[in-house]
C-alpha cells in the first residue's frame, strides 16, 4: 500500500476512533498520527494472529485500521486524561 493511502486510511481510522472513543474528534493534529499509528499497530496485531492486515484501500483495511486506531486511541487516553 502507498504512503499516501497509508496517510488516508489512517487519518479515517483515527477520526472515526476518535468519534467512538470520546464522541468528538481530537482534531486533525491529533487523529492523523494517532490514526497512522492505530493503523500500523492494528496491521501488526493481524498480522501476528495470523490474519491478513491492511492490503489497500478497502473496507477490512479500514477496519483493522480502526480496531487498532482504538486500541492506540484507548491507551493515549488513559496516559493523558484531562479532567
């Protein structure tokens, strides 16, 4: 997959786990690298569970981007919860 869509998807899956986690989005400073990372940690989990990760731009792509968007979401927010 390109680093462009790499970039997309990311972004997506990080604006939509944001949305879900904290029902408001963190902002496009925030959700793009969190979402990237998601993304990337989220292919890795995959991955190593035997499953296919991210492949392209397609649907599953953009869930297993999601589910790791969450994951990466889940755990900033609790390093750095504000009150």
């Amino acid at each position: 997959m390109s680093f462009l869509a790499w970039i997309v998807l990311g972004f997506l899956a990080g604006f939509i786990g944001s949305k879900v986690e904290k029902k408001r989005g963190g902002g496009i400073a925030l959700d793009l690298p969190l979402g990237i990372v998601g993304a990337v940690v989220g292919g890795l989990v995959f991955n190593g569970s035997g499953s296919h990760g991210a492949s392209g731009l397609s649907l599953y792509s953009l869930f297993v981007a999601f589910a790791g968007s969450l994951f990466v979401l889940a755990i900033y927010h609790a390093m750095f919860r504000r009150a």
